[in-house]
C-alpha cells in the first residue's frame, strides 16, 4: 500500500505499508518506510520503491501478490502509473483501487445527482463560512446550552474531499442543532449590520423551507447506510471477500429504500420534524403548470407532473437513490472481476460443496496463474475434503482466538481537525451493518494454523494466505500521514527526514516499540561517545 502527501514544508512524503501474515496466521499491516519523493511521477515513484525495497531485501517482484493505491493517475495509470510499473516486472501483483476513496467517490455522485442535492449542500455550505465568524459561533453555542443544557455543543463541519465520513458530519450536526441554528440565525438577521442582516435572512429562508428538510432526510437516510460501510472498510482486520459481502449488502440496504413506501416515509419524517420546530412549510410547495403554445402540426403534448409528491419521487428520491446504486455497482465492478476463483473460498460455496454441489472443472485455474507454487490438483482434493468436513472445523472455532467483528474500533479518516469537539465525535457510533456469522476467510485461516491443518492442507491454506494478504484500502497509510500532521508541526518544520522517519514508526508501531528494554537502548545510544556516556550513564 502506498500514498503520498504535502507536510508542512511543502515536502512530498511518500509512505509505505506492507500487509501480510504472520506465523500465527494473524493479518498485520506495517509501516515500512517514510520517504520524500522527488519525483512525483509515477515513474519517479516506482524507482523510490524499489529503491526502498532493496535497502531492507524485499524480494517484490517473486512474493509481491497485491498492491492498492487511491484513484490518482500517477498510481493507476495504464501507461506510466506505479501499478503498471510493478505489473511490469511481477504481473501477479493485482491492483486493487482503494475501497475507501470508491466509496467516497460514490458519495460525490450522489450530492451532485441532481439540482435538489446540490442546492442543499450549497447551503449548507454557505452557512458554515457564515457560522465561521468568532461572534457568531459564540451565538450558535449560546443557543445550544440554552435549548440542549444536557448535550455537548458541537460547532458546524466543514465538507472535505479526503475526509470520508464528513457528508454525515455535517448533516447530523445540522439535524441535531437545528433548533439552535435558526435561533442563531433569527438574531443575526435582526443586527444592523447591513451585509450579515442581509445574508441571515437568505439563508434563514433557505433552511426553513420544505424542501431543504426532505432533502435533509433522505440524505442523512442514505448516510445512515454508507457511512459504518465506510468506517469498517477502515479496519485492518478485513479481508477483501468480506469487504465485498459488505459492499453488496450495502447496495442491498439502498435498493430496499426505492419504494414508494420509502419516498413517502421521507416525507412524513420531514413533516413531523418540520411541525416539532414550528416552520411555515410543512409540505412541499405546488407547481405551477407550464403552458407551452403547440403548434399545429403538433400532436402529443408535454407531461407536466403537477403532484409536488409524485414530483420529489421522481425527480429527487428515485434519482438519488438510483444515482448511488449504479455508481456503487460501476465502481466495484473491476473489483468483482478479480480472481472469481476466490469465490470458492467463501462460507456459502464451503457450505454448497459440503451439501453436494459439485465442483467445477476449470475451478482454481486463475489461482494457478496467481500463485505458481500450488498444486492444483492437490488443491482441488484438499478444498473437497476441508468442504466435507467443514461444520466441523466451523464448530471448533474459539472466538476468543479469531477476529471479533463486531468489537471493530472504526478508525477516524486522514485527517485531524482543530476543533475539539472532533476528538470525541462518533466514537460510540454504532453500525447498522448486518454482522454475519458466517466464517469469513481470515477465520478459516487462523482454524487452519490454530489446530495444526497446515500439514494436511498446505495449499489450502497458501491460498487462504494470499488471499487475506489482498488490501482493500490504503488506509494505514492514511494513518501514518495522520501522525505525520502531529509529529512535524510548523515549529519542528526544519527536522530531518531521518529523524521524522523514526518518530513517525516509533508512532506507528507502538506494539513493536512497546516492547524495546529502554535501559539497554539508553545504553547503548550511551555508548556511541565519550559525551553520551558522561550525559546518560550515571555510576
């Protein structure tokens, strides 16, 4: 996994992160290296890799089996991007395009499908730069401990295009103090000053309509889905097949919202909401019939939908939601494609082969391509053979040694913000994603190094192996850049790379470090001159 990032003195630092598995069996993701590219080509990038490759002695091209970038046409370009750099000289190193930056991207199609949307966050947008004022956020957390005395103030998000949950942010802060908000706004409106008088009043009148609720929630509706999605995508401890159950579950949650059942429970939850904060819209406004002359040859003439329900159904709630379906179905759609012989590795095909399915004739083919060491014949009879006996090793499986996923502590985006009310936000969020207790493949791993399978099944699990190797995101090094933000800060803006790398893995890697005797690392940093040993050495 790589990325690179702008710090603070205008450096381009590149990070490098290796996924793979222990002899335990256990996943582990490691920072390896922190960097500054020269070269920010994607060929400049490729030479720093292997440059870094060499300096430590890892052998990609032979045991490289994935890579995963973001969406930047240095990474991924078909030409002269890094992936196909590496493909080059290891063509088994499949790409995979970081779940992450996907499913934000999806996000960005869905605030831009329509006209509705995109007014709505432009409002909202408009109002945080508003709301930015010293004066005026003292106001809107005034209003709160007045109207909320027993929650935390919390002060309006800004969007960001690398934070991945802050569609959300926004939106719940906005529903939750929206009360506050008009208040605030109501006062400002009625200040002399002719500019901030003027543009409270817009947007007072922009954010009491009806029509900016039932967008407000149908939004927060289809959040309410994506975001734990995006947030469990974020854990190291999931394997690429379990990300796309989870993906395809998704996509399944927001197909169940296309009804008409669906569209109407939207606009009863914005009517309730707009009744309990007493606004003089509680409906959606009627449309004014459009006559256009006809001509006389002219036999059909324009349908013009005049129900302002039928109207937000068609032009709003089913764009919307039609919009995101197919941006998710197109965007993971390469991702689908790759290695369809994993497949065969997952709970329901074990199941299906253990009630008798039989097997396909070309099955492992491409695994054979993707791994030359295995057996494909030999894999075949032990998969056969793991199959039939399956429900047993399921039922031998002790939680306490296997990834819990449902104790999965969702990691914050790349970012650190100021605010301090961010520090705490949604930490005990919890996810509305469907946790099946099917046996995902990083369990069937550790059943088969746990009870010493290994021998019976060695090209089993050296396919299970490679497959829990697959990175979804690019996250950790994401993770890196977040402490890279809080190590080299503008007072420590001259320090050494050398110095900042360090730092950075000491940071990173805290349960390697952890376990460092600081007694004998003192002395032997005390041994390396006279002055050291007269400074730390104390006899």
């Amino acid at each position: 996994m790589i990325d690179t990032t702008t710090d603070i003195s205008n450096l381009e630092q590149f990070s490098l992160v290796l996924r793979f598995v222990n002899d335990q069996g256990m996943v582990e993701e490691r920072l390896v290296a922190l960097k500054i590219a020269t070269d920010s080509t994607g060929k400049g990038m490729f030479n720093l890799f292997c440059d870094i490759c060499e300096t430590y002695g890892l052998d990609w091209k032979n045991q490289l089996c994935a890579q995963s970038y973001d969406g930047a046409a240095v990474m991924q370009g078909p030409y002269s991007g890094l992936r196909t750099l590496v493909q080059e000289h290891n063509p088994r190193a499949v790409y995979i395009w970081c779940f992450a930056h996907t499913l934000n991207l999806t996000i960005v199609d869905t605030c831009d499908s329509c006209t509705e949307t995109r007014n709505f966050f432009g409002y909202i947008q408009s109002l945080k730069e508003f709301m930015a004022a010293r004066k005026r956020t003292a106001l809107f957390m005034e209003h709160q401990k007045t109207l909320y005395p027993h929650e935390r103030a919390r002060r309006m998000k800004n969007f960001s295009t690398t934070r991945w949950t802050s569609h959300h942010r926004v939106i719940e802060v906005v529903f939750e103090k929206y009360k506050a908000i008009l208040n605030t706004l109501e006062d400002l409106s009625n200040i002399t000053d002719r500019s901030t008088g003027s543009l409270a009043t817009t947007l007072l009148k922009n954010i009491t309509s009806f029509s900016f609720v039932s967008i407000m929630f149908l939004t927060k509706t289809i959040f309410d889905i994506t975001t734990p999605l995006s947030k469990y995508l974020q854990s190291p401890a999931i394997d690429f097949m379990q990300a796309l159950v989870m993906v395809d579950y998704v996509k399944q949650q927001l197909t169940e919202l296309r009804t008409t059942e669906g569209a109407h429970e939207v606009l009863q939850n914005a009517k309730q909401f707009a009744i309990d904060n007493e606004l003089d819209e509680t409906q959606l406004p009627e449309i004014r019939l459009r006559k256009r002359k006809r001509m006389f040859d002219e036999i059909s003439e324009d349908e013009i939908i005049s129900n302002p329900v039928d109207n937000f159904k068609s032009k709003v709630y089913f764009l919307v939601i039609d919009k995101i379906i197919m941006s998710i179905t197109t965007r993971f759609e390469k991702s689908k494609d790759i290695l369809k012989d994993l497949t065969f590795l997952t709970h329901d095909r074990l199941m299906s082969v253990n009630q008798g399915k039989p097997c396909p004739d070309d099955m492992f083919n491409s695994l054979k391509i993707w791994i030359p060491q295995i057996d494909q014949d030999a894999l075949r009879i032990e998969y056969t053979v793991f199959s039939k006996s399956f429900l047993e090793f399921q039922s031998q499986i002790n939680p306490e040694k296997v990834h819990d996923y449902t104790d999965i502590n969702f990691s914050d985006d790349n970012e650190h913000e100021n605010e301090s009310d961010e520090i705490h936000e949604n930490e005990a969020q919890d996810t509305n994603i469907n946790r099946s207790k099917k046996t995902t493949p990083l369990q069937l791993l550790q059943l088969l190094n746990s009870f010493d399978l290994i021998t019976a099944f060695p090209n089993l699990y050296l396919v299970y192996k490679h497959l829990c190797t697959i990175p979804t995101t690019s996250v950790s090094c994401e993770r890196s850049f977040s402490k890279l933000k809080l190590i080299k800060t503008r007072l420590r803006s001259t320090m050494a790379q050398s110095r900042l790398e360090s730092l950075i893995l000491i940071s990173c890697e805290k349960d390697l470090t952890n376990s460092i005797n600081i007694d004998e690392a003192i002395n032997k940093l005390a041994l390396t001159s006279d002055v050291m040993k007269k400074s730390l050495l104390f006899k």
